[in-house]
C-alpha cells in the first residue's frame, strides 16, 4: 500500500463544467485532453517542455492551445 499511484488518486475535474469526472462518466475524449494540456502547461517552464511532456511538437501543441482558446 503506498507504492502505486491508482485511478482514485488522480481525481479528474471537468474543464468545462468544473465538476469531478468520475470513472464511468460520460466524457468526451476532447474534455480529457483540454484538462490534460491546462495540467501540463501549468506544471511547465515553457510550450517546448510541455510539448515534450506531451509528446507532441510545439507547433501541434500551438495549434491544440488555439483551438481549446488557452
């Protein structure tokens, strides 16, 4: 006990609602990638750190920023 990181640890909240997803709820897969980038843009010095994190190139995260508006 302790040693692992499980789904109940990592509550989700819903970037468009504010409200915690809750395994079995209906989210969409747009929703889940919103919260994910805003989560690692957060914890991130710069785009190219986050898009390493992300592994995706900096012009893809740029365009995935415009088109969430973030």
């Amino acid at each position: 006990s302790g040693d692992y990181i499980e789904a109940h640890d990592l509550p989700f909240i819903s970037a468009q609602t504010g409200e915690e997803i809750l395994p079995g709820s209906k989210v969409s897969l747009e929703d889940l990638e919103l919260l994910h980038i805003r989560r690692v843009l957060a914890s991130s010095k710069s785009l190219e750190e986050a898009a390493d994190i992300l592994g995706i190139d900096v012009a893809t995260l740029w365009r995935r920023r415009k088109k969430y508006g973030i």
